[in-house]
C-alpha cells in the first residue's frame, strides 16, 4: 500500500512517521522549513513511548505525489480543505482511500462534495504533539485513534486500515457512528482551543481561576445541545467523559493546536471550530452565550 500524508506537521507527522517506522511505503507532502528538515535530517520523534527517526524519509512539496497514492492521510488544516481537495483532484487515483484527521466537522463533507464520497473515511484523534522545531515532533501523551466510515458501516476496507495501523503501534478503534465522534471532539476543542488561545497558556492556568470549571463545563453542554439538534446525542455521560480529558494533567499542561498556531503566527481555525458551531446554533435559533463569546473575542483579537 502506497501511503500519503498530506500535511507534516503534529499530526501528520506523528502518524505518518509511525506508519513509515513499521516499514510501510510513506510519502510525506510538506513544504517550506519542515521539507527542508525533512531533506536534511530526516524525520525525528520524541515519544513517551520511545524515540525513533525516520532516515531519508520520502518526502515532497509536490501535491501530484497523490496521484499513485492508495492511502492519503489528510492532515492540513481545516481552512485549506476546499483548496488542497480541488487541486488533488485532477491527479487522484479512483481507488484511493481519504482519511481525513483534522479539526472540525465539516471537512469530510467538503472532501466527499470535491472528491467523491466513496473516498473519504472520518478519524478522530486523540494525542498530545507538537513541532517544537522543523522536523521534529514531540508526542507527550495518547495517540489514540478512531475511524469510521461516512455511512455507519463495518467495511472490509475498515477492518484493513484498522490492522494496518495496529500493526504500526497506534491504537485504534472503528466506530458504526464517526460523525457523532467528531461532535464529541468538536466539544472538547470549543473550549480548549478557545481558552487556552484567549489566555495565551496551557488550560491549567485558567482553570485555577475561581468558577473557570463551572464555566467550561457549560461551553461543553452548549455543544452537547446544538449536537442533539442536529441528530446526534451525546449522553451526560459522555459529557463528563469529555470533561475528564480536559482535566488531565497531560490536556492541562499542554498547548492546543490553535494556541501553538497563534505563537507561531500562522492563521488560526477560528471558522472551522467555534465559527461552524455559531453557524448550526443560529440554524436552530439555539443561545450558545459561551461559545458565542469566545467566538467574538478570538475574531476581534486575532
């Protein structure tokens, strides 16, 4: 199987390097600094669960590298979607398999519109990393991902992709229900992303103001409520579940991807995750005062 991944960066970077470790057939799409890195040093890294480096990595600025791809882990960020999927689209093989690991939940919509639903897979993913530097990926905690078909079924291509990526040391779980997944992650990234980028430091220095958990935890619900509006309920429980995420030490201390954008002054996915929620709550006529909020502010400010 020949892979490709969309999209060096802390994501990408981590499951395209795992995939390439365990010998499997991987070209790497960057550009700018990280292909520089890339050509020159290789493809470093730095896991809790043990270091490694990926020598000569097959690597590239050119996005018809694609073209004989049966994989493609699509890793840019939700902004560029509709640009990458409309110029990958000439050059795509029929067969090709779409795996989209981004932020948000529209995405795979907008890949299935350009590229053909048959194609696109839905993942959520769950791990600490970061790019402290080109070429180098920092991964501190989880790693866990979950994918599933667009449509709820267990297909045999499914059960494939879930051996190859066991098989390359990522847990990994298939889900009958992907799309309400990637409402459960949104929840969680609303107020992650949002505060810790608001505050400019790591979610433990907000949550050590007095009421800050209170305040979290119905920015959570407001998500919950606007996910149930739109066919997917998400339990109580699973709420709390969420919430226990963001309370580990692991979710506190960490920076999320949109605080790491804005210190590294690249745009953020302001639109994609808060922008998108504000969207479907004004479908619905829903008052989301939090997220509606936090929304405000990051648009104002950044």
């Amino acid at each position: 199987m020949k892979i490709v991944v969309l999209g060096t960066g802390a994501v990408g970077g981590y499951y395209g390097g795992r995939l390439a470790k365990a010998g499997n057939d991987v070209t790497f799409i960057a550009r700018g600094k990280t292909l520089e890195a890339l050509q020159s040093n290789g493809l470093e890294i730095k896991s809790y669960t043990g270091n490694f480096i990926i020598k000569n990595p097959k690597v590239t600025s050119d996005l018809a590298a694609v073209r004989n791809a049966d994989l493609i882990l699509f890793c840019v960020k939700s902004y560029s979607t509709s640009e990458i999927a409309k110029a990958i689209k000439p050059v795509i093989q029929d067969t090709a398999i779409i795996i989209s690991m981004q932020n948000g939940i529209d995405n795979e919509n907008i890949l299935a519109a350009t590229l053909g639903k048959e194609k696109i897979l839905g993942s959520v993913v769950y791990i600490t990393s970061c790019c402290p530097e080109p070429g180098l990926i920092k991964h501190t905690s989880s790693g866990k991902m979950i994918l599933g078909e667009l449509n709820g079924e267990l297909t045999e291509r499914l059960s494939k992709l879930e051996k190859l990526f066991l098989s390359s040391g990522i847990p990994i779980s298939s889900s009958t229900n992907i799309k309400k997944e990637l409402w459960k992650k949104l929840m969680l990234n609303m107020p992650f992303n949002g505060f810790t980028a608001l505050t400019k430091k790591p979610l433990k220095a907000y949550f050590e103001i007095p009421d800050s958990l209170d305040c979290f935890y119905k920015s959570l619900k407001e998500v919950q409520l606007i996910a149930k509006h739109e066919g997917y309920n998400i339990s109580d429980e699973e709420v709390d579940e969420v919430f226990s995420i963001c309370k580990s030490e692991q979710t506190m201390n960490f920076k999320s991807s949109t605080l790491q954008d804005l210190e590294a002054g690249k745009p953020l996915e302001i639109d994609s995750l808060q922008g998108t929620v504000i969207k479907i709550a004004h479908k619905h006529n829903l008052d989301i005062p939090i997220n509606k909020l936090l929304y405000t502010l990051l648009k104002a400010g950044f």
